[in-house]
C-alpha cells in the first residue's frame, strides 16, 4: 500500500476516534439541555462543557468552580465552591486506547507503520488541540497543554502497542526485525521478552475478568442498596437515566477499584478511609448510587481473595510454559526464571498506571483522597503474580507430561503434511 494512503487513512482513523468520544459525550448532554431548559436554553455553554468533559474522560484532571448562584440555590458552603476532579470515567479512554491498537496494527499490516502511527499521532493531536483551545467552561477547567498533551498522549501510546506487536510477530523489514534478530541470538535466553510480555497480558486479561466476576457479584448481593440510593436521590426517569449512563461511564474506573480490592491492598473513598480484605473503614460516604456496592464488613478471612492474582499468574505461566516446551526453547531454569520476573514487573506497572489513573480526587473535603494506592497495590500484584507464574514455571516438569506434549507436536506435524505418504 503507497504511504500516502497509509497517511490519509491513519489520519481518517484518528479523526473518528475523537469524534466518537466527542459524540458520545454531547449526545446525552443535548438530549439533558433539551429536557431540562428547552429549546431556549443557552446552546453557546453545550459545547465547552462537552469538549472539557472529553478531555476528562480522557484523563485531564478537572479544577472545578462553582458560581455563586449555584452555592446559594443548592445550600452549598462556600468552602466546597473549588475542588479538584481528577479521577476520570475511564470508558471512552478505553476506547480510545482500543480504536488506536487497531489502527496501529493496520499501518503495520499496510507495511508502513512508523508513517501511519505518526500520522495518526498528529492528526488526533491536532483535533485534541482544536477542542482544547475551543472549549472553555467557567465551571470546568483544565490547563491549556493538559487538554491537548493527555488526550493525544492515549492515542499515541495505543497506536504503538498496536503497530510494534504485529510487526514483532509478522516482521516490518525494519526496525523491529533488526531488534527481532538481535534478540534472538540469546540463544536459550531469546524467548524471554516476548513470553514475559504475552504472560503479562494473560495476567491483565485474567486480572480485569476476575474484577468483573467481583463487581458482578456485588451487584447481585448489594443491588437493594443501589436501588435504594436511587430512590433517595429522588431524581425523575431522565436523571436516573443520566446517572446509569454515569455509571457506566465509570466502570472500568471502579473495575480497577475491584481489582485493587482482590490484591488485598484495598482504595480509599475519603481521606483517612480503606476498604480492603483486611477491614472496611468509611466515614459518610456520598448518595452515590453505585457505592451502595461497598461491603459494610470485611474480615481477616477474606484475605483469601489473594489467591485470586497468584492463580492468574499460575495460568499465565501455564501459558508459557505450553509454549517453551511446544517450541523447545527456554529449557533452563535461569530464562525461566527471568521470564517469571518479567511477567510480574510487567503485571506491576500495568496496574500501576491504571491505579494512577483510577485515583485522585472525587470532590471538595475529605473526598480529595479516593481510589487505590499506587504502590501498595502495584506491590501486591508484583509478588502474588511472581509466585503463581514461579511455580508453573520452575516445577520440574513429570516424564509423562513431557511425553503428551511430543505427541501432541507429532499429531499437529502430521495434520500439516499436504502430500499423501505412500
């Protein structure tokens, strides 16, 4: 395919990519600025609140000011007109993230993925840009470089993920081939980086399902509780519709949560508060409907939550481990070992930079602290990953074990002969 039709389509993927978000943010706004002031409503305030809201989601930190009229028609203290907002509704960064994996895997399919990912890279960058410098609330607010470096920073990093793990494994005639080949002159050592970063992403994969399975299962035991937050709040069908919506906007959000929860290390919700395994503390906690999934209690026998992580990184290294024997390679306990070690700094900074970005400040006061800790929880993750993988990789392997697998090889060897034996 000719570069500059690589260009131009990286470019149209990047532009889609934003307008989605964007679209996804205004759609619901309109539809509240119709619903609650009509067609006479002040339209010149939808879009700067849109565009600030985008670049929220995208995970622009918030400084929030609330007008005068505001505090006095909602009783609000004084003392909570300007707080922080900094801990953002991570599905359409999700999205983002995802829709850029795919276009960067497809420059690297067309062959020309350094010029497809830095077409991509710019045109997002420049429509961020455009919506940074167009969207100007007085209530919401974010810095200037913050709304153009973050957003266009997501997409970026999606577009590498996506071009550089295809052309790792299909080869790009480039760069990365040139890397490919050094690596793999470690001989018994070369299998390393790429199965340390694949049991990583069993890791993650398996991490985030069993988050799921968590917060699902809270949904079902604690729903009375989210109803009855709902029916508190008093608000009519178009704001319990908005606050579903909220919700779910928030979700992988509180996925992380779940998942910091499972690693025993627990988040906060407040200043001076923890809900973890171990014990839950809380203060007041906001109407927030979705919070009435907390548990009240917690118990020291929860801690077998933990074994939860070690057994995704048991399934990580059994992962590995199919594929070290099947290929024949990485036969020693040091490469193993240092694959072991890889998965689990891997798993560690993944987790890490989404507690970075599932934490912050939810509001004025005491909710200023909310979310996981970075390290306790990168930390945890680190050490029950390391033993779940470590045991399935340095277990001596059984003779009988061993010998399936080669039947297995042969059997798939002998389905890929096209020519008939006579």
């Amino acid at each position: 395919m000719q570069r500059v039709i690589v260009v131009l389509l990286a470019a149209l993927d990047a532009a889609i990519a934003a307008v989605v978000g964007i679209v996804v943010v205004l759609a619901p706004l309109t539809l509240l600025w119709v619903l609650a002031f009509g067609l006479s409503a002040d339209w010149g305030a939808l879009w700067p609140v849109s565009g600030t809201l985008w670049q929220f989601a995208h995970g622009a930190p918030l400084d929030v000011v609330l007008p005068d009229e505001l505090l006095s028609t909602l009783a609000i203290s004084k003392d909570a007109a300007h707080f922080a907002l900094s801990v953002p509704p991570l599905a359409i960064m999700v999205f983002t993230l995802l829709f850029a994996v795919r276009s960067g895997r497809r420059t690297a399919v067309a062959g020309a993925w350094p010029t497809g990912v830095a077409s991509g890279a710019i045109a997002f960058a420049a429509i961020s840009a455009l919506i940074g410098l167009t969207a100007h609330s007085a209530v919401l607010r974010v810095e200037q470089w913050v709304a153009i470096v973050v957003p266009a920073s997501v997409y970026l990093v999606g577009l590498l993920l996506g071009a550089v793990k295809h052309a790792w494994s299909e080869g790009d005639d480039g760069i990365i081939d040139r890397i490919h080949d050094l690596v793999d002159g470690w001989g018994d050592w070369a299998p390393v980086p790429a199965e340390a970063m694949r049991g990583a992403a069993a890791v993650v994969m398996a991490l985030t399902g069993a988050a799921a399975i968590g917060f699902a299962a809270m949904t079902v035991l604690r729903g009375g509780q989210v109803i009855a937050l709902f029916e508190a709040a008093h608000v009519d069908i178009l704001g319990a519709t908005m606050l579903t919506m909220a919700h779910l906007a928030y979700l992988p959000t509180l996925l992380v949560w779940s998942a910091s929860w499972i690693s025993g290390s627990g988040f906060a919700l407040g200043a001076g508060t923890s809900v973890s395994p171990v014990g839950t503390e809380l203060g007041v906690v906001p109407g927030i409907p979705v919070l009435g999934l907390l548990p009240e209690h917690s118990s020291m026998w929860m801690l077998v939550i933990v074994l939860v992580p070690i057994a995704c990184g048991a399934f990580a290294g059994w992962i590995v481990r199919s594929r070290l024997v099947w290929e024949g390679t990485g036969a020693g306990y040091g490469p193993r070992a240092a694959i072991a070690a890889g998965i689990a700094v891997i798993s560690a900074g993944v987790v890490a930079i989404a507690a970075v970005l599932a934490s912050g400040s939810l509001g004025p006061g005491r909710l200023a602290e909310a979310g996981p800790s970075v390290g306790p929880f990168a930390l945890a993750i680190g050490i029950e990953v390391l033993i779940g993988c470590g045991i399935l990789l340095l277990t001596p392997r059984h003779h009988d074990e061993l010998a399936e697998e080669r039947t297995d090889r042969w059997r798939a060897e002998m389905d890929q002969l096209t020519t008939p034996v006579d």
